[in-house]
C-alpha cells in the first residue's frame, strides 16, 4: 500500500478573534433602539460578523426565545460596540441600519442568550504554524519494596495533557488585516472567544473547505505573548504564542 507524504503547502490558519462572545438576558434589550447590553470591555469590532443563540449555562437542553427580529443561526454585522458600558447593535447586512427589535425576547434562568463571533476567517498573512501537546505523569511510586538483583522501575499514572502553539504572521500597512488583529489580540484583557483552527491539510470543494476530508486541529485560546523581528533583508513579522484554554479537537482523518 503506497502513501503521500503531506507537505506544509496545504496548511493553514484560521482564526476567531477574542473578545468576541458575550452574553445576556431579555433585561438587557431595548426594543426602542435595538440595542443589547453584552459584557463591557470585549473585543468586538465594527463589521464583525456574529450569530446569536439561547444556550443553558449549566450545560443542559436550553430553552427560551431570541428578541423578535434576532434569528438564531443567521450571520448579522456589528455596527456599534461601546466598550465601558457593553452596549451592542447590528445589522442584517454589513454596513447596514440596525436590526429592529420587536420583543425582548425570553429566557429564565439557567438560559441566557449569546452572541459570538460567526465562524473561524482565514489569516491571510501567515508565514507558519507550530503547536506543541504534552503530557505530564504523576510519580507514584512507593518506598519499601523488596529490591532484588536490579534496581526497580518507578511507576507513573497520566496526568494532564497541555499545549503551547506559536504562529509567525506578516506586518501589513492594511489597518483592517487580519493578522494585525491577532497582534492587538494579545493585550485583549478578556480573550473569550478567540479560537484557532488550524488545518494540516485545508481541501477547498467547490470554493467551501471541506471539513470532512480535511486535517485540522481546533482549539479555544488564551494568546500569551507576542515579539516583533525587524531587519533590513525580510519583511516585519511578528510571532504570537498561544495556548488551548480547553480541550483540543485533533482531526487527521480524511474520509469523504
């Protein structure tokens, strides 16, 4: 059986900006603005696109209904975002006038309602990726063995699994690029929402990436740190470290 050995020109980056899932409850709607007061001090940008939903805080079926005007599941565009006091309004197109609010819409507690960012966006100005995954082991080995002719072996049990990545991303004189806001990302002091995808081997069906027969790996983040290296002979690139702030999805199979 032959095999093809991958190469790094199908990788790729993609990425959700931090800061850019907050939530709230019916109480924080106005219907007479559209407006919906989401935590302060997030991330959100003018013209990020985000998708809204009821969700259950302690992990259970949620139940409740979105402000009327609010679609679960639809893409819509953020066209205002007040940092101090975590007042929200979008749009169902980019660019454009605020969603009208009919309802406040309902949800009890556990249930809130959710506004993320839509869905990873590729970074186009990546030079490479590394991400990194170990384990540690917990010694637990005893003392009073009866020792023979050779010494004896130590005993582990698992411990826990970690992960440290590290992405090199060019400097561009575009203010909108992506890339430059994974740098200003690092100083975001609330980083919920930002996520990696990171693809192995991206497969493009129909000008859409198809998850099922590409490998990637996924991961929440918290970015840790990030250094700039200039010279004279390459262009300016800066290399941000990161690492999961949960679990990591591996996916390296590839089934149609």
């Amino acid at each position: 059986m032959s095999a093809t050995v991958l190469t790094g020109t199908s990788g790729a980056l993609y990425y959700k900006p931090a800061g850019t899932l907050g939530t709230f409850t019916p109480a924080n709607v106005t219907t007479a603005t559209g407006e919906m007061v989401v935590e302060p001090y997030l991330g959100f940008r003018v013209g990020d696109p985000v998708k809204f939903s009821v969700y259950n805080v302690q992990g259970g079926t949620a139940t409740g209904t979105l402000p009327a005007g609010i679609t679960a599941g639809t893409t819509y565009y953020v066209i205002t975002y007040t940092a101090a006091t975590g007042v929200l309004k979008v749009s169902s197109t980019l660019g454009g006038v605020s969603v009208t609010l009919t309802t406040t819409g309902t949800a009890t507690s556990p249930n809130e309602f959710k506004v993320e960012f839509a869905d990873y966006a590729v970074v186009a100005q990546v030079r490479d990726w590394s991400f990194e995954i170990s384990r540690s082991e917990i010694d637990v080995t005893t003392i009073g063995q009866t020792l023979g002719q050779y010494a004896p072996f130590r005993n582990y049990i698992t411990g826990f699994a970690d992960g440290n990545g590290t992405t090199n991303v060019y400097l561009t004189d575009e203010d909108a690029a992506f890339s430059n806001r994974i740098i200003d990302d690092v100083l975001q002091r609330q980083q919920v929402g930002a996520a990696f995808k990171l693809y192995i081997d991206r497969v493009v069906v129909g000008g859409t990436v198809s998850e099922a027969l590409s490998r990637s790996i996924s991961l929440d983040a918290i970015l840790t740190s990030a250094s700039l290296n200039i010279n004279p002979d390459d262009a300016i690139s800066m290399a941000i470290n990161f690492r999961p702030s949960g679990n990591v999805s591996i996916d390296l199979s590839q089934t149609a």
